[in-house]
C-alpha cells in the first residue's frame, strides 16, 4: 500500500471526537496524523497504522 504525505486515511477505530479520517503530515518508520475533525496530531509506528487503515483517499487531482 503506497502512503504519501497529504494522503487522507480512514481508520478502523474513530477518534473522540467523532472522525475517523486523517490527514498524512509525515510518513517514514513513524506516520504523523492529523485528525480531520478536531485536528489533533499524533506519531503512529509503520506496523500500527498499517494494520489499521481501512482506506486511502489520494490527494491527486
């Protein structure tokens, strides 16, 4: 699965406040979220969020 920064990711779990999309900001051995609703941002490792993207939503136009 091919991740870049700018990406929108849905997660299987939503946050508490209600979103479960994510706005990629980094991507290396750590991803950094963005949350799209509240936007509070958080350092996930490689294998956590792989296991936890339900979808991608390319930022492509």
């Amino acid at each position: 699965m091919e991740i870049k920064v700018g990406d929108i990711v849905t997660l299987k779990k939503q946050h508490p406040c209600g979103s479960k999309d994510w706005k990629v900001i980094r991507v290396g051995m750590d991803f950094r979220l963005k949350c799209m609703g509240c936007e509070h941002m958080i350092m996930v490792s490689r294998n956590k969020i792989m296991k936890s993207i339900k979808a991608v939503k390319s930022n492509e136009d």
